[in-house]
C-alpha cells in the first residue's frame, strides 16, 4: 500500500468527521497541540499523520481508530484508553504476528517494511507507525483499536 492511498483512505474521514462536527481547522489543531498548517498538510495528503498526532485528533472527536480510517462505519470510542502504550502495541503485534504463524522477515514483507523495525515494534523500543498498522488491519482483518491497545478484541465491528 502506498502512503497516498493510506493517506486518501485516513485523511478523508477526519476531515469530514472535523467539518460534520462543526470544528475548524484552527479549533482542532489547537486542541491536540498542532499547527493549523500540519493540520492542513495531513488532511490535504501532504505528509502522513503521526500516531501520536493521530490518537490526539481520535480521542478530541470522540472516534475510534477503526472508524476515522474507514476500516468501520461504527465508532466503537473508547473513553477508558486515551495514552498509547509502546510495549502493549509491541505485545499485540507479535501475537498477531505468531497467530498467523509468520516470522518477522515474512510479517515484514508483507507489509513492506524491514524485519529490524518489526523487531523494534515488538519490544517496544518505537511506537508503530500509523500506515504500518493499517497495512496489519488490512491484511489480517485486525482491529486498529486492538493493536493500539484501545479495545481487547481482536475483531473489528462491521
């Protein structure tokens, strides 16, 4: 998957969720601490969002990770987990990893990264990054909020 089709998939629900809820641009990037021109720049498919930046916008229009990448049309918010957690998301990924019977080299290829970087996920050494779990949704029909430690089932609701 390319950055632009995952960014054209992400970048349209937030902007629409944004204007439906009656938010500006200005409004939102203050309020998870971005500048209007990032804010712009994410939606207008210049640069892909941080995960981090991601979960802010998220937990400020009350969405679900499934939901705000069009994984979902049901906002399965949860309230309860607003912080990621780097060594819950490295947990999740090797199970779901080792559920489907995959090495890192293969888990790696499949989603068009380098196994030392799964590696890294895995212990929880870096944060994944937003396109990389959205390949992992896709692929293994995960939830976005299972991996990121939002939710505890696996499934997404459809």
């Amino acid at each position: 998957m390319t950055i632009n089709k995952f960014n054209h998939e992400l970048t349209n629900r937030i902007k629409e969720i944004r204007i439906n809820q009656g938010i500006s641009q200005k409004e939102l990037a203050s309020a998870v601490n971005l500048k209007v021109s990032n804010l712009s720049k994410y939606e207008n498919l210049k640069e892909c969002v941080p995960i981090v930046n991601f979960n802010n916008i998220c937990n400020y229009l009350k969405i679900s990770f499934d939901y705000a990448l069009n994984i979902t049309d049901i906002n399965n918010y949860n309230d309860n987990r607003k912080e990621l957690d780097k060594y819950l998301i490295g947990e999740r990924l090797k199970k779901i990893r080792k559920d489907n019977n995959l090495y890192q080299e293969t888990l790696a290829m499949n989603i068009g990264t380098s196994k030392s970087l799964i590696c890294e996920y895995e212990k929880g050494k870096k944060l994944l990054s937003l396109p990389y779990a959205y390949a992992i949704c896709k692929k293994y029909n995960i939830s976005m909020d299972y991996i990121m430690g939002k939710i505890d089932n696996p499934e997404y609701l459809k």
